[in-house]
C-alpha cells in the first residue's frame, strides 16, 4: 500500500521534476553504485571537493534507511573524517521521534539544505526518498525544491545505493531480487519501476549493486519500456561522476557499464526479450566519457590493445552471464582473443516458473569497438562492444546423473 501511494506520488511530480531539471543545473553529481566503505577516500574526498572543499557543510539524508540514527550518523562521521562540515537532515520515515513529512516542508530546513555546499543520500528503500520529498499532490516539498535550487547553484549532490537509484527519472522501484524474472515478464510501472528524482536528466538510466549483482541486463526490459537510448550501471564501492558538461569520470574500487540503445533494434514479432545491435562499455576506474557525444577516454597508463598479443583462443561460452562480475569478465576475455563473439546465457533452475526460458547474450567486436589495457594485463577499457540478446529455449532436465 505504501509502495503504491508513493508510486502514485512521484508519477504526478515527475513532469515538475523534469521541469526543475530542464534548467542546467551547475552542480556535480556523485552516483554511488551501493557498498561505499569508509576507507574509499576518493570518493569521500571527491564529495568534499565538489561541495566546496576543507568546511564545506553537506547535508546528510538517512531518508531511505531503516535505520536513520545510525546510518546517518556514520555518513556524517566520514564526511567529516575527510574534512566537510557534514550534518543530519531529520527527514526520514524511520526516525524515532520525527514526522518526515513535516519536516519535508519546514522552511528553516529547506534553508538549511539550500545553503549548503552538498547532500548525500545514504543507502535504503529509494521509495522512501520519492515518497517523502515530494507532496500528496505530486508537486516538489520545500525541502526537494532546495536541493534543486542547490544543485542549479553548483552544489554537488551524492547518493549511494538507494540515492543512487533516485537520480534518473525512471528508477527501479520494488522489482524481484533476481534478475531473470525480469527479462521473462517485464516490467510494471508502480511495481518494478517509478518515477526517481531525475536530477541527471531524462536521457540517462541509472542502476546499481550492477556488477557484484549481476545487474546489467535488467536495465534493458526498464530502458526499453520507458523509452531511454542510454543507461548507466555503477558498481559497488565505486562512483560515477557527472559534472555540468555532461562528462563522467569514473573513480573507486571498480567501474561502471554503459548500455547504449541509439542504434538497436527488437524484433516486435517476437513476445520475449530481445535486442539487436546494441552497445554494452566497461568505463574503468580512472577513465570519462561524456553523455552527450559518447565519446569515451581510458585512463593514463592505458594503450590500445596488442592485436598480435592474444591470450584466449578457445571458444568463449559463459553459463551465468548474471554472475557476479561475470559479464565484465567475459569481454575482458573476448578483447584479449582472437575470436571476434563470446556468448553467455542466462536462466533459471527446474522449480522456477517457466524454467525453459532462458537468453543468450552475443557479444561481438564492431567497427566502432574500441579496446585499451595497461601494460600488466591488470586493468581494462572496453568500448562499444556489439550486444545482441535473444530468448531460447531451454532442455529439460538440463542434466542427469549417471
């Protein structure tokens, strides 16, 4: 029921979140793919920096968390540790002892926020965030049309996990655990998906938890209903950077994946998930790209790779695509081969419902691929790789025992 009222909520505020939005803001944002540790100085110094340096005040929202006391209090800690002047904002659902709602429009809050160099979101239940900041009648609460006035200022506005979910106009909202019931029935709006915050913009879809969770290919079904050319998967521990001219940096423990559907296509005919010529990145710590003209930049210490230096001969065939840092590993394979595809698939075991469906996930050089690496072998760039997608049918029993 709750889920539902806030889903209601935020698809009446969308079109005002987009409005607030079309104005380029001249902050930064800092999307943070989930499981942030303290000791990820880059990122923690990054906020910071972006919020104004040495001092600078960020405001803290445990909105999404079930326990805001302790979640909030530990962001403040790190923020501080790294030299901000960090500080609770008491709009939170879980908060002992405080109306959320109300809170969301006391204006001496909305002042606060707004006079800030930063915010960040900690991690939760993003429904949580859109449920509370904005009205019953869809429309932005004081304290919502702050953080935009902050962020059209030059403030910077980070979020981890949950508020990482938020920052695109469509966010995943209360979907499966697993992946693959999604790519076999799709998504709802109010169920699966609903309006987030939007504060990167109409164009872009953002995800989380994407690597170590297997989430890359969820985005599609959500991309593909709603419309969106381009979507974003961070990983946990590691950030995505977008600043006012549209570029992404890329910093942390890992990288991110960048799906690009401008040139795809689907077969309408066929019921199930399927896509053609799209294009699936792996954007490393270190390297930018920019979201408008899709140009990408590894990082120094990178070179083009070695065409006559190929480790992998061997046909490559992955049996869980969905595996944690599986695709990743999978094109690192392909562009360290001489083979030009590599194929993974995705399904579900016996007891599942449907269990003959399943997808095979094609990857394959292309014209416009591009492929860098260092000169260990230990950290890859991999751009524009061709992704195609289509349902198969699985055997059943996949096995016997003899």
């Amino acid at each position: 029921m709750l889920k539902s009222l806030c889903f209601a909520l935020a698809l009446a505020g969308a079109g005002m979140a987009s409005a607030a939005a079309a104005e380029p803001p001249k902050g930064s944002l800092v999307i943070i793919g989930g499981g942030l540790r303290p000791e990820n100085a880059a990122v923690w110094e990054k906020i910071v920096l972006l919020a104004g340096g040495k001092g600078a005040r960020i405001a803290v929202f445990p909105t999404a968390a079930e326990n805001p006391a302790r979640e909030g209090g530990n962001a403040v800690a790190f923020l501080n540790r790294h030299g901000a002047q960090a500080f609770m904002v008491p709009v939170a659902p879980r908060l002992a002892g405080t109306d959320a709602r109300k809170a969301a429009e006391d204006p001496a809050i909305a002042d606060t926020v707004r006079g800030a160099g930063g915010v960040f979101f900690t991690g939760g239940d993003q429904a949580r965030i859109t449920g509370v900041l904005r009205r019953p009648d869809g429309s932005n609460s004081a304290v919502l049309d702050a953080l935009w006035s902050l962020y059209r200022r030059g403030g910077v506005i980070a979020g981890t996990s949950a508020g990482a979910a938020i920052m695109s106009s469509t966010m995943f909202y209360d979907p499966p655990l697993d992946v693959i019931p999604i790519l076999k029935h799709g998504v709802v709006d109010g169920k699966d998906i609903a309006p987030g915050l939007g504060f990167i913009g109409d164009d872009v879809f953002i995800d989380q938890h994407l690597l170590v969770r297997g989430r890359f290919a969820r985005m599609l079904p959500a991309m593909l209903k709603k419309g969106y050319k381009l979507g974003l998967g961070i990983d946990e521990n590691t950030a995505a950077v977008v600043g006012p001219n549209r570029d992404v940096s890329v910093i942390g423990y890992t990288g991110a994946l960048v799906l690009d559907l401008t040139d795809a296509s689907t077969d309408p005919k066929q019921p199930l998930l399927n896509l053609s010529n799209a294009r699936i990145s792996y954007v490393d710590n270190g390297d930018t790209f920019n979201l408008v003209s899709r140009t990408y930049v590894p990082s120094k210490g990178k070179e083009p790779v070695d065409r006559n230096m190929r480790e992998y001969r061997e046909a490559l065939f992955y049996t869980d695509i969905l595996g944690n840092t599986s695709v990743v590993n999978l094109l690192e394979k392909l562009v360290d081969s001489n083979l030009e595809r590599a194929t993974g698939l995705a399904f579900e075991g016996p007891t599942s419902r449907a269990p003959e469906r399943g997808f095979e996930f094609t990857f394959s050089r292309a014209p416009d691929s591009r492929e860098y690496v260092t000169n260990r072998e230990d950290a890859w760039s991999i751009y524009r790789i061709r992704m195609d997608v289509r349902p198969v049918k699985m055997q059943q029993p996949l096995y016997t025992v003899e």
